[in-house]
C-alpha cells in the first residue's frame, strides 16, 4: 500500500480578541499547517465560533473540532451546529469526537458525569446520529459536504467505534492516570497494540482509514523531560521519554526522520501538535517538504 501524505495540524488552545484570533490563524496557515483545529474545553476558545473567525482569515487549510465533548451535546443539535458551521466554512469543517474525559468540566457545566461505559455508549449515539444526519442530503441546514468524521481515544470500545464508523481515527497515545482528570503517557509498544486494535477490529477499513497522533510536546533543544514538565495534565510515570512516540525532541531533520518512521511503523500520517509547539514543529514541517 502507498503510504499517506502527511497533514499537519495545529491545537490552539488560547482564548483572544477576534483580530489576535485571526492572525494566529494566519500565521498557522503561513508556516504550512494543513490544519487548524480548536479544542472543545471550558476556559479554551469556543470551538464552533472560531472556526469561523478562522475561516475568514484563512483560505487553504481544514478547520477541525479536535477533539468535541461528545458528553456535552445532544446529537441531533450536534448536526444542526456542525452542518451550519460547514456551510459558512465553505466545506472545510472536520469534526472529531470523544467521550470527554475532565470531570470537573462536567460538575461546572452542571452535565452529570456517567461512567466511562456510559459515555462511550453516548458518543457511539452521537458518532452514528450526527453520521447519520450529515449524510443525509435532506438535512437543514446542509453541510457543503458530509464533514470527515473522527473519533478519538485510546480504550477498546473507543477505538471499535472509530474503526467501524470514522474517516479519521486520531490516537491520543495516552490513557487515565491515577487521579481524575490525570493522563499517562503510552509507551512505543502500548501504542502499537492500539494500532493493532483498530486494524483487526476492522481489516476491511483499515486500509482506508487516515491514522492521526496527537503529540504532546516538541522539543528542539533534546530536552524531553523540561517540555514533559510543563505538561499540566500528565502524570509523573517511570518511563524512557525516548520510547514515547508523543514526544518529539531534537534538531527539525532528526524530528523529520522520527516521523517517517512513527508512519512505517504505525500507519500515523497526520500529526497534530499543540498551540505551544507551532513555531518550532513548523520548522519540522519545512524539514520534510525541502
């Protein structure tokens, strides 16, 4: 199988007035993102709403919901609001969903927080509902076109759902730490058999599914640990940073050549990075398309 061409997308994260909003758009799309995505958290920019201040300071890349609450929305609305943001984006929307993970987010916004079975069982609903409606060619609002829909996580159920129904299915190379809220990082190995997962749940997809990682943190200078440090919602665990694929550390050539290798060996060809990383990891970008 010819490999993907690889997408590369960037997470922002940091709410701001409509004009700083645009030019950080700007800018991404300028050092060569292939995507621009916002987060779905409280106390982050509201995803829907800045897809469209994006799309009107931009003209090239995708706008991504990366990664949506499936446990906030009710589906039908979910499309409603999805199928009329495409429309004013032109057709560039994609849309990917999770469980949500953030209790406290939950206990804020007043949402009871169900079980992890729970929550999967609910955005199996809502990934099959809003699927549903945006392929619909009679739903109102209409989308410009059916949005690529991705489902991310890491647990089995998760990753049966994504493999069964996504176009996209984004790896978060995580899973829940010891406290609420908590995250751990997966090792080269624990990564792979998530991989495997998903291509033996569905081998008659696989071939057809774009594979995403998120990576957590870039690193110029080599220094894995200090960037791991400022990461507010991963958990201290005694594991080699050199053996976890969601750390990129090292000179642009060198994270170029790590990532060539992260798609032999995993199938990843779309990579999104963290608001923090996007000047350094554009000049990853530069590196692998001298």
């Amino acid at each position: 199988m010819t490999a993907r061409e690889f997408r590369f997308g960037v997470n922002l994260l940091t709410p701001s007035s409509r004009a700083e909003w645009q030019a950080r758009c700007r800018e991404a799309e300028d050092l060569g993102y292939d995507v621009i995505a916002v987060a779905d958290h409280l106390g982050m920019p509201a995803p829907l709403p800045a897809l469209v201040s994006a799309a009107e300071a931009t003209t090239r890349p995708q706008l991504a919901v990366f990664v949506l609450n499936s446990g906030f929305y009710n589906a039908v609305l979910l499309a409603r609001d999805l199928a009329g943001t495409d429309a004013l984006l032109d057709g560039r929307l994609e849309v990917a969903l999770g469980t949500g993970y953030v209790k406290a987010e939950f206990d804020r916004a007043g949402i009871p927080w169900r079980s992890a079975s729970e929550r999967v069982d609910h955005l199996e609903r809502t990934v099959l509902e809003v699927g549903r409606l945006l392929a619909d060619p009679d739903h109102r609002p209409s989308p410009v076109r059916r949005p690529p829909l991705c489902v991310a996580g890491n647990g089995d159920r998760v990753l049966r759902i994504a493999a069964e129904h996504a176009d996209i299915v984004a790896f978060s190379g995580a899973a829940p730490g010891q406290r609420p809220g908590m995250l751990r990082f997966l090792g080269a190995d624990a990564l792979a058999a998530r991989v495997d997962h998903v291509r033996q749940t569905a081998p008659h997809r696989f071939d057809d599914l774009e594979l995403n990682l998120l990576i957590h943190a870039v690193t110029l200078d080599g220094d894995r640990q200090s960037a791991v440090d400022r990461l507010p919602r991963f958990e201290a665990q005694p594991i080699d940073l050199a053996q976890v694929p969601t750390v990129l550390s090292g000179p642009p050539a060198e994270i170029a050549e790590t990532l060539h290798q992260h798609r032999k060996t995993f199938g990843f060809s779309y990579v999104t990075v963290p608001e923090p990383a996007m000047r350094d990891f554009a000049r990853v970008i530069a590196a692998m398309r001298s």
